[in-house]
C-alpha cells in the first residue's frame, strides 16, 4: 500500500463538482480505456469542497480526503486542491481530472507522468 497524492488548480470559474481518474495509460479516459474514478470532489453550494465519494482501489476503500484550506468558491480559478487517497494496486497510473457544472463536463485534463506505486 502507499498514499498517493494528487494536486492540480482549478482553471474553471463555474465549475461545482471535479472527478478524479486514474488509468494505466497517458489517455485515459472516463470511457474506454479502462479509467477508474478515484474521487468526485464536490462544493456544498456555500462554502466547503468536499470528498463526494472516495477512492476505488482493489481493497474497495473509500478514504479519500482533501488536504489544505481550499479558499474562494467555483467562481474562483487558481485553486489548489490536494487530494490524498491509499492505493492498494502496485502499478503505474496516470490520472486525470473532469470539471463538470449543471450544462456538462469538461475535457479531462491528463497527467503527463505516471504516477508508481
């Protein structure tokens, strides 16, 4: 087991929910490759992010948790969220992550490096 820590800023400004994938390939997708969610961070309408549903590893975990003070709300771009989860599965994984509001998601946004456990 090792905990993994995945950091990315927030470039949407009316965003309310991020998913988080990860997969063992650079494209990994929500669809197709394989991807698995990791956690979908969600904003409580106002003022706190939270872990919606936590990790999914080969031990069925859910102990994902947010790091840090996450300051500002949707609206707010250049946050930085810190998620922080225990991977159970030995492997190189790529993640990547969704914003999503009321119209739809976004693009994912990979990972460039892969991450081993």
């Amino acid at each position: 087991m090792a905990t993994v820590q995945i950091t990315f800023t927030d470039a949407s400004d009316n965003e309310d929910e991020f998913i988080v994938y990860r997969g063992a390939s650079t494209g990994a997708q929500p669809s197709g490759d394989a991807a698995e969610e990791v956690a979908t961070i969600t904003w409580d309408g106002t003022s706190t992010w939270t872990v919606a549903s936590g990790a999914i590893d080969t031990a069925g975990s859910a102990d994902a948790a947010l790091f840090g003070t996450i300051p500002g709300d949707p609206s707010t771009t250049g946050q930085e969220f810190i998620l922080r989860y225990t991977e159970d599965t030995t492997g190189s994984w790529y993640y990547g992550v969704i914003a999503k509001n009321s119209i739809g998601p976004s693009a994912i946004t990979p990972s460039g490096t892969a991450i081993t456990v």
